[in-house]
C-alpha cells in the first residue's frame, strides 16, 4: 500500500485538494485543478526528455487496471504512467478474468479490492459503472471509460494539447465533429473545454447526435455545457481555432442509425478542403482510434497540423499526473 512515500517535488501550480477520493467524471475538477494537472503533466513531460525518467513517488503502491473494453492507448498510458512513477500495475482483461465464468462485477472488484491494492483503473460499456465500484471498494478509482457517459483523463489530456498549442484557451472556438451522441470522449470534451471557457461548435448526421439537439444554442443539461450545433460540418469548421474528430461508435450504436459510412465521409469527414475553413493554423485532433478515410482523411491525419500525436504523449503524462494526485493524496507535496 502507498503509506509511507518519499516526498515528491511540485515546482509549480496551484496546490491540489484532494476533494474527491476518485476520479469519476471531470464534472468534479474545477478550472484551476484541471489546470494545475496540467502544469504538472508539462513538468512530467520535461523531464521526460531530459533524462530517462523513473520516480519513486507511487513506490510500494498497486494499481490494476480492469478493462472490459478494447484500449490500446488509454491502458498502456495508464500502466506507462504507474510504473514510471514507481508502482506496481497489473492488468486485468475481463476477458481472461472469471467475469468469463460468470463472476459479477461487484464480485469481481471486491476480489481485486481484497488484495488490499491502492487504485483500480477501470473501463467498462455501461456508464456508471465506476461510480458504481467506487462505492464498493477502498481503492481509489480512475474511470478509464465508462459506456457513452465520460471519459475524464481524456479530457484532461485533449485540453492540455490544444492549451500546448493555442497558449491562451479562453474565448477559442473548438469544432467537434461526428458522433456525439455515443461518444465519452464528447461529453467529457465538452464539459472539460467549456470550464476553460471554450466555444464549441457541433457538427454531426442528426441521428448521432443527443435526443433534442437541433441546430441552434443545446447543452448537456448541466450549467455551463452550452454549445452551438451546426447543420454542416463546414458552418461548424468556419473559424475554429481547432477541430477534434470523433470516431463513430459503430460498437454503440444501434441499427439504422447510420445508413453508409461512406457516405458519413463525404457529408461529415475532415478533410483539406474543409481544414482550410477554419482559422489558418488551426490544428486537428482525434483521440484515437481513427478510423482513417472515414472521419478523417490520411493527409489530415498525418499532416503538419494533426496534434494526434501529441494527444498520445500528453495521455502519458498527464495520467502521470493524475496517478500522482489521487494516489498519494496524503503525501506531502512540497
Ligand atoms: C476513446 C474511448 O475509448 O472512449 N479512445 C480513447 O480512449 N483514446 C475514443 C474512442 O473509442 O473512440
């Protein structure tokens, strides 16, 4: 168990409080927390590529990550992150685990939590259910993904990457586009982006996008989630600072709901034709996997103002960050 660590440095931020045990949904971090991550993941970053870096802080800790969903660079980061901060990380795959035999997943965490281990990564298709864990189990758990509801280090890492590159984010105009409606990552993006004042335009097949949203001011029903949905992807591109493409959640989505993928590329996809609509300069993003040729076109993507892969470096550290903050909330910092 993480008890007795050695004490780490923090050079800059505003100092955290550990007002939530878990990290659930980004709704509970405040601006300045999200930035203080932030500054503390660009300190991880330094030092990353200074020298070969490996820390102690989390020594003598045990984090597993139980996935139930593909991940590729969400889990990875998560299990770079700990061990370069000096915990042990175990990986659970639902899918060698007994929740094949049958084991429920109160049972199944209850297990893990019995080992006496310090935080569960986890990532699950149904929302809520890392909420629902966090009320079962003394470790602290981080929601890696939970169904279409949040995905809150995601959002950490994209604000983080679009801050990187537009210095100032107050007042700039993102364009999210595609399917919005299934995707975590959007609601976790909006909620993060609007809280650091961001405009967000909306644009996306009708179908795939939340119940009610029409073209004009919607919301996520929580105060401060207001964003401008657009009937074309290039009314909503028009001036962006930047555009995030979404995958389409072809796993969540139910029939009928998107006639031809094809056509979904031809209507909704980015592409140089549509980049060069927006602000000169602006970046694109996509958090990964893309489904390339689809939402977004090989050129874009690999292009120079794709910030795809810098997405990826600030996932690392900035879970780095997080890992640090709410597993070790006790330790002094100083
Ligand atoms: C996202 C996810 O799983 O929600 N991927 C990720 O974590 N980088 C987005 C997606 O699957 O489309």
């Amino acid at each position: 168990m993480i008890a007795n660590l050695v004490t780490a440095t923090r050079s800059s931020g505003a100092p955290l409080t550990a007002d939530s045990k878990h990290l659930l949904d980004v709704d509970s971090l405040s601006p300045e927390q999200i930035q203080t991550l932030g500054s503390r993941a660009i300190e991880f970053r330094q030092l990353r590529a200074s020298q070969p870096f490996k820390s102690d802080s989390l020594r003598g800790g045990s984090i597993y990550t139980l996935f139930f969903e593909n991940s590729t660079r969400t889990r990875v980061s998560f299990e770079h992150a700990g061990k370069a901060l000096g915990a042990d990380v175990i990986n659970i795959a639902a899918s060698t685990s007994s929740v094949n035999k049958g084991e429920s997943l109160l049972n199944t965490v209850l297990t893990l939590d019995a080992m006496g281990i310090d935080a569960l990564i986890v990532r699950h298709p149904h929302s809520g259910a890392p909420h629902f864990i966090a009320r079962h189990v003394n470790a602290v758990v981080i929601n890696a993904g939970d169904g279409a509801h949040g995905h809150p280090t995601q959002a950490l890492l994209d604000v983080l990457t679009l801050q990187d590159h537009l210095g100032n984010l107050k007042g700039a105009k993102l364009a999210l586009i595609g399917d919005i409606l299934h995707s975590r990552v959007a609601r976790s993006d909006i909620i993060a982006f609007r809280k650091m004042g961001v405009e967000i335009a909306i644009a996306g097949p009708p179908t795939l996008l939340p119940e009610g949203w029409t073209p004009g001011p919607n919301s996520l029903g929580i105060p401060g989630t207001e964003v401008t949905v657009h009937e074309t992807v290039e009314d909503a591109v028009r001036d962006a600072d930047a555009i995030m493409c979404l995958r389409l959640q072809l796993e969540r989505q139910t029939s009928g709901l998107l006639p031809d993928v094809n056509e979904y590329s031809r209507v909704w996809g980015i592409n140089a034709e549509r980049l060069a609509l927006a602000s000169p300069g602006a970046p694109v993003m996509h958090p990964g996997p893309m489904n390339e040729g689809l939402e977004v076109s090989t050129d874009i993507a690999h292009g120079d103002l794709s910030l795809v892969e810098n997405q990826v470096e600030n996932g690392l550290v900035m879970r780095m960050a997080v890992l640090e903050h709410f597993c070790a909330p006790t330790r002094e910092i100083a």
